[in-house]
C-alpha cells in the first residue's frame, strides 16, 4: 500500500493571506518568523492585524535562526504551551517554518524528545491542540507542503531530519506578493532546489502516478520562469511559487535522491547554500543516475521540447539544459570555481562520502550509491570531469 498527503487547504496568488480572515472556530494564534526580513517588508504586521481583525489573540515568537536549533524550537514549544494556541501560523523562509512544525510536535506532546520522534514516520497524532498554517516567503524549499522538518543539535553537530506526514501543515498560503522581495541570489538558489526536487522526485523510489505530474508541471515551469524570475519579473516571482509548491508536493511523497544526500553534507563542510549545492551536483547525478532512470529524464527532456532522437541524447540535452539554466542565473558550474580549496576537498571528501551513503535520501535515489560513486561522483562535480558512471 502506498500513501500521498498533502495539505487540506492551499491558497495561492496575490494577497492569498487575506483568506485568514476566514478562519473560523479558533482562539489563539502562535505566529513563529524569522529574522528580520518578514517585518522589515510589512508581512509580520499584515499577517497580525489580519488574525486580530478575525478576533484571535495573537502570540509572536521571533528570530529564528537559520538551521533552527533544538534550544530555539524547544523553546517555542515552551512558549506554546504557555500561551495555549489552538493555531500555529509560520512565515518565512524555510527555518521558521521547520523549527515550528517542531515546536508543534513538542506542544502536543512536551514529554517526548528528538531521540523519541527522529525515526522516520514514527510520530504521534497531532491535531490534538492545534493546527498548523505556514507562509512561506522563499520558493524553494516546499516546507509549507512537506512531511520535513530539519533541526539541528549543535552540542553534538547532529541534523534530526523529521520526517513524517503528521508535520505535513493543514493550511499552506502561497501569497505571490512576499517573494516579490527575494533577493536575486536567493531567487537562483532556491528555484535551483526546487528544480531538483522535481527531477530527483520523478525517478525516484517511491514516486507514483499522483507524484508524477506534479514533478513534470512544476519542471516544465522552473524552465519557463526562473530566468525572468531571477532578473525581477513579478509575474514570474509568483509563478516560481506555485512552481516549487508544486515539487514539493510531489517530493514529500515520492521522495529524494542523492543530490540532496550530497548537498546535505557537503552545505556546512564548503559553507554552500543548499539550493547552490544541488544546482553544481544535479548535471552529475543526472549522469550517474541515468544508468537506470535514462528512460525517466528522456521523458522530462522530450516534455521540454529538447533535442534528441534516443533516450541517451535526450537524457544528455536534459543535462545540457540544467548546465545552460544554471549559467542564466549566474550559478558557477563547479565546486573549484565556487571558491572550495583543492585542500578543503581533499580533507572532507571520505567523510562527506560516508556520511552522504547514510543520508535517508540515499535509500530512494533510483540508482544504488556506494561510498565510491559519492566521492567520483563529487569528484567530477568539483573539476567538471565529464566520466562515464
Ligand atoms: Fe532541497
């Protein structure tokens, strides 16, 4: 048997927060946001006289720190529990966002710990107190549609990926005028983690024919938009949003591969933004993987309209496309030329390898990885090396 969850409620466009004003039936609201960026633009105070207009009193947890750590969302949880809200609104990037599905988790249920929640789908019911809405601000990670949650435990350097549909939110608003205010870095980044998503999805273990089509719309709309949406075309912000909404619908279910279980461990090693780390890998992993999944990325290239009379010419004008996107929005096609030392890969290259064959993302990559491919497979990525996998 098979499962595929996704939010109850997904609003979207221009001023999609206004729909708040329809909440009906709660009492307390417990917004969590990040830095500063939610309140320098307006959005922090828009999203609160919205739900006080509704009638709801309203709590505020600010500043949570990128990479949200377990103190931070612990003491969230402490704050909620206080305060006895029976919705949870998130707004921001990806880091508020996670640290709140969290706090949730903890709320509900302040006996447990990270150890007791960080096996795979293993989570308690939630509900139980509180709902769950998130906004988010970037349009990259999907947090807002995903079963994920990443924390980190800084005493002892461990990342808990959460995993499990309970943390899937309730409502997800999809307002296209907050990621107007991205800047153009971050535009490339995240929209280059969200092509990932959807092409790592569509090949990968657990994907099915509900997770399919949502891969292949939101890849065929990465291509449309990105480029505008990176030299500030409004229209093609908000379409780079429905855009990694709709990856992240297919990869909360059909899961990941090896792109990201690199980029997880090569981010804090290099001091590489995630989406950057998968843009510089995927050509790769395209490659790698194309020796059981050809098929799969001929089907994505000939949906772009991209040369190519076989599946091998196809599969290769796919990776010629990812190359050529990635160069539009300024992302360097290598590791050495992203600025990484010869030195820093030499020294980290056994560990990051071992550790990426242990990321969960390995296990639904289409093509078995041994530590070996990892370290070739990053090889290649930081000279450019083309190989045959
Ligand atoms: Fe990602």
């Amino acid at each position: 048997m098979a499962r595929f969850t996704l939010p109850r409620d997904i609003y979207f466009g221009e001023n999609a927060m206004e729909e708040l004003k329809n909440l009906k039936g709660h009492k307390k609201a417990f917004i969590v946001t990040g830095g500063s960026s939610m309140q320098k633009f307006g959005f922090l105070d828009k999203l609160k006289n919205i739900l006080e207009e509704t009638g709801l009193e309203v709590k505020l947890f600010e500043g949570v720190e990128p990479d949200p750590s377990v103190e931070t969302v612990m003491a969230g949880a402490k704050a909620m529990q206080e305060f006895g809200p029976d919705i949870i609104v998130a707004i921001g990037g990806g880091s508020p966002i996670d640290a709140a599905k969290a706090m949730w988790v903890f709320y509900e249920y302040p006996e447990l710990t990270f150890d007791d929640i960080k096996t795979p789908f293993s989570m308690p019911k939630l509900r139980k107190k509180a709902i769950f809405a998130a906004i988010p601000s970037t349009s990259g990670t999907a947090t807002e549609v995903t079963a994920f949650s990443v924390i980190t435990d800084y005493s002892t350097k461990i990342k808990y990926p959460l995993a499990d549909f309970e943390i899937t939110p309730d409502i997800a608003i999809l307002d296209t005028t907050i990621p107007e205010t991205m800047p153009p870095k971050l535009v490339a980044h995240t929209g280059m983690d969200a092509l990932t998503h959807a092409i790592e999805a569509y090949v990968a273990s657990a994907r099915s024919k509900f997770s399919d089509p949502l891969a292949l719309e939101a890849i065929s709309m990465v291509f449309d938009y990105l480029e505008d949406s990176y030299n500030g075309d409004k229209r093609a912000r908000g379409e780079m949003h429905i855009a990694q909404c709709l990856a992240g619908m297919a990869f909360s279910n059909a899961l990941l591969g090896i792109t990201h279980s690199l980029a997880h461990k090569i981010g804090a090693v290099f001091d590489i933004p995630h989406g950057c780390c998968n843009a510089i890998l995927l050509p790769y992993v395209i490659k790698f993987n194309s020796k059981v999944a050809m098929k799969e990325y001929a089907e994505i290239a000939k949906l772009l309209g991209l040369p190519g009379a076989s599946d091998k010419q196809l599969t290769d004008s796919l990776i010629a496309a990812v190359d050529e996107l990635n160069k539009k929005v300024d992302i360097v096609p290598t590791f050495k030329e992203y600025g990484v030392t010869e030195d820093l890969l030499k020294s980290s290259i056994d560990a990051i390898a071992k550790n990426a064959v242990l990321d969960p993302c390995t296990a639904s990559n289409p093509r078995k990885t041994t530590e070996e491919d990892m370290k070739k497979i990053l090889e290649c990525a930081y000279y450019g090396k083309q190989v045959n996998f």
